[in-house]
C-alpha cells in the first residue's frame, strides 16, 4: 500500500486532493487486496488511480464589454468497468487536475454503490459562475460545450452539475450538444422536465442524504424527529437536505456560502427556505441577504485566517456538510463531537479532513462518507438515463421511491462490508470495500485493457 502510494505521490506530487482521496480508499481496501493476490498480481489498484483518459481544452468566450476570456476546460474519464463514464461538472475558479481527479477518483466507487452500470467521470471548469449575467454563462456553456460535444455520448460518457452547474447550465450545455450532434439523446443529466428530465433529480442529493442517515440513525434506535441539525452550504445539496430534514420533524439552524454562515436558533422553517431557494437559484445573491431578511439570525462573514470555522461549533445533534472539499478539519471534527453532534453526514464530497475522520471514527459516532451518503444524486442521474432510453417518464412517487430503496441498499451494502472485514459499524470502510470489489471484479474479468 505505501508503495503504491509513494508511487501516486512521485507521479503528479502537487496532486494533494488526489492523494487524499486515493490514500483513504488504499488503506480501507487493504485487508481486500491481502485476501486477494489477483487483485494484486493484476494491478487493479494501480489501474485505477490511472485515469483512462483525461481531456483538457481551451475555452475561449466574449464576455458583456467584449473583452475576450479564456477558461480552461477538463473531462476526466477515470473508470468504465461497469458502465460509461457518469459524472458531474464544477465551474469553481478552484477547478484543476488535482481537483476534478479526487471527484473522479471517488465517483468510480460511489456509482458502484448504487447498483447502477455506471462507470466513474469528472470534468469542469476554473471559470467563476459569480457575478456573470445569464448571456455569459450560455455564451461560456455552448463555448464548453464546443469542444466537449466529441468526447462525450449517452454510451460513452453521461456529465451531469456540480458545485456551480445546475438547471440553467445543463439546458445551454445540451443545447449545444444537440445543435452540434444533431440528435436528442440522454447525454446529460440534470435536464429540466419538459425535455428529458427526470422527477426528483434536483431534489435527490439532498434526500438521499437525510434518508442515509435516517438509516443510521435507526441502528441505534433513534430518528432525526426534534434533532437539531448543522447543515453548510446553500446550494442544491443544503437545500434539499433542509427540505427532507423538515420533513422528518429535525431542525435546521445554518447554512452558508463561501462569504460566511448563518445562525437562526429558532430553525430555518419552510417559508424560510423557499426565501433561500429564491435568494440562491434566481436572484443568486448571498446568505448575509439572509439575516437582514431575517434579523433574529446572526451572519458570521468567513475568516480564512482562522484555525476552525465557527458554524461548527453550535450545539447539535446532526451534522450535514454540504458546500464543498475539506470544510471540516481536526479542530471542527473535536468541536463537533464535544457539542453533542452523534451524527454527521457527508452531501458534500470528501468534506473532512483524514485528521477530521480519525476524530469522529475514534469517537463512536455515526460518520457516513460522502461517496455512501451523496450517492443519491448520481443514482437518480441513473435513472434518468433508464427513463430516456425507454423514451418514459416516472411519477414523482416512483423516482422517490427506487432512491429511498437504493439509499437503505447502499447503507446496507456499507454495513455488511465493514463487518465481513472486522470493522462493525465503520461506514468509510464498508463504502470503500463494497465499491472497490464491485469494479475490481469487472477489471478482473475484462483483462488488462
Ligand atoms: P452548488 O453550486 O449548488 O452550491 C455550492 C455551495 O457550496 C454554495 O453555497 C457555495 O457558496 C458553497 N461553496 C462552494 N465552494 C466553496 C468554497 N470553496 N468555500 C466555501 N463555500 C463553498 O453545488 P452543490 O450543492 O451541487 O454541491 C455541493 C457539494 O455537494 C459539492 O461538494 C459537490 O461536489 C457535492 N455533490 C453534489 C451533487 C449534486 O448532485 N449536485 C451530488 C453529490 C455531491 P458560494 O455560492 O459562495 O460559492
Ligand atoms: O458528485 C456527484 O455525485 C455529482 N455531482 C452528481 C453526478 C451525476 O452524474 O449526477
């Protein structure tokens, strides 16, 4: 394992994302890899840390003074053992290799838990969606579009959103394929209703998380009913999280954005949530909007400076971090777990730190991993992939349904693994387990390709 880890470092050593991603997922799976000398013999792992295929391009586009850009663009098609490459795109000025191949890297496992042939991709942009009129994002969405539109297909390669990319980009993003491909098929997921969509998909992050962890919660006989919960982010994720977690009697007392948090102690009740829903989704403005609309609320601005972030150290009992990588370390995980918290959920991807999670698992309380947990988006992108191939379209009761089912299967899945390797009850392990044998026995049977 250090070799093959020494050897990931040595090839790209500024791929610290990367090497996080890979490093947690080595040490879970060690115990496999001894078990199995054909996994070894056949480099399965060292396969895998090895995208198949990484595109990078140009994406030039005039802005509203017509002063041209120029972007960069990435597709990472990390694995496709058991489907075509599925996966989401960021547009986050953060966006590069290290970035995109720790998403990647990662959505090879979590498509596998789903149950769903689905194979593991990533792509996006460092181009900043903040402050841009709807004419820029489709001028810079059909530009992206331009040159992804020849890697891409619905048996080849499925992008979906991601931090960044949601309803508005998905529809110029598809326009352009169709225009250039001259064909309507399920190349993207995320679409609007009308045109190929399907129910629940915007809402199945989200859920699927609060149903993950009502599954956990069940194990040691309690329900998210009057828990007090943290929930980070503002996006689409913390707010579909919000709206299940309502709808399961918790509440709700934060949320935020890269400028800062905010704390309603009385709970953030539906006719709140749907001020954030319109605040963040169509006049796309910040939380601090929040608070003056709110006054009992307190806006805290982010400090970069400081060695932890304040929205975790409020008394809770659940713990959504849903806005993006490494917004929980060592010092929030111990504020965390000395206020009470008995349950933190991941719906963003990989928002812990490896010093974090050894905080929480030494501590005994419930940590679902994000590549479980978050699992639901994806699962329904699946979904509507099945719904455009047989050309129909689910009730809103079906799509919800098939998730909550594939919610409890992956949760089971999570607790059956870590325990056939000795580890009752550690879900990081079981998730990294049960994905990795999945797509390493589909390598296994494929060959050397
Ligand atoms: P959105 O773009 O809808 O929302 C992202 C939220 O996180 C915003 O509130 C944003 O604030 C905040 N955020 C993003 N980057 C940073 C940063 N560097 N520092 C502080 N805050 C930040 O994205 P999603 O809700 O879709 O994604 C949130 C997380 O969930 C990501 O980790 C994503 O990978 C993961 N995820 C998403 C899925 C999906 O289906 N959409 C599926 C599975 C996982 P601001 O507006 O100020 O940037
Ligand atoms: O991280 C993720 O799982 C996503 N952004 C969703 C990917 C998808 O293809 O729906």
């Amino acid at each position: 394992m250090a070799e093959i880890m020494e050897w990931v470092k040595n090839r790209d050593p500024e791929q610290r994302e990367f090497h996080q991603a890979v490093g947690e997922v080595l040490l879970s799976v060690q115990p496999v890899l001894e078990q199995n000398p054909q996994y070894r013999h056949l480099k399965v792992m060292e396969r895998l840390v090895e995208p198949e295929r990484v595109i990078l391009f140009r994406v030039p586009w005039v802005d509203d003074r017509g002063n041209v850009q120029i972007n960069r663009g990435f597709r990472i098609q990390m694995n496709s053992a058991i489907g075509p490459y599925k996966g989401g795109l960021r547009f986050h000025p953060s966006v590069n290799l290290s970035i995109l191949k720790f998403l990647a890297f990662e959505q090879v496992f979590k498509n596998a838990l789903t149950t769903l042939p689905m194979g593991g991709g990533k792509g996006g942009s460092d181009f900043d969606p903040k402050g841009k009129s709807d004419q820029e994002m489709m001028r810079f969405c059909h530009n992206f579009m331009l040159e992804l539109f020849r890697h891409i297909g619905p048996h080849c390669d499925v992008p979906a959103g991601d931090i960044g990319v949601g309803g508005r980009e998905i529809g110029f993003l598809f326009g352009m394929y169709k225009k250039l491909r001259n064909e309507f098929t399920g190349v993207l997921t995320g679409k609007s209703l009308n045109w190929g969509g399907s129910l629940i998909r915007p809402e199945a992050t989200g859920y699927g998380c609060v149903y993950f962890a009502s599954e956990m919660l069940a194990t040691r006989g309690q329900t998210l009913e009057g828990k007090v919960c943290l929930v980070s982010g503002s996006g689409n994720v913390a707010q579909y999280t919000v709206e299940k977690i309502l709808d399961l009697g918790g509440k709700v007392v934060t949320l935020s954005d890269s400028s800062g948090y905010i704390f309603d102690e009385a709970g953030i009740d539906r006719a709140k949530l749907a001020f954030v829903k319109d605040l963040k989704n169509v006049r796309r403005g910040r939380m601090k909007d929040y608070a003056d609309r709110y006054p009992d609320a307190v806006h805290t601005p982010a400090d970069p400076t400081r060695d932890h972030n304040p929205l975790w150290t409020h008394r809770a009992d659940c713990a959504f971090p849903s806005a993006t990588q490494n917004e929980i370390n060592a010092v929030d995980a111990g504020n965390l777990v000395s206020n009470g918290v008995v349950l933190v959920a991941e719906g963003a991807n990989m928002p812990t730190t490896p010093e974090g999670i050894d905080v929480f698992l030494d501590s005994g309380i419930l940590y679902g991993p994000s590549k479980a947990v978050n699992a639901g988006g994806v699962a329904v992108s699946g979904l509507e992939m099945t719904q455009n191939s047989m050309r129909l379209n689910w009730t809103r009761e079906e799509v919800d349904g098939r998730l909550r089912t594939i919610m409890k299967s992956i949760h089971r899945a999570c607790l059956d693994a870590a325990e056939r390797y000795g580890k009752p009850g550690n879900y990081m392990i079981g998730a990294n387990i049960s994905g990795f044998v999945k797509v390493a026995e589909a390598m296994v049977d494929q060959g050397i390709v």
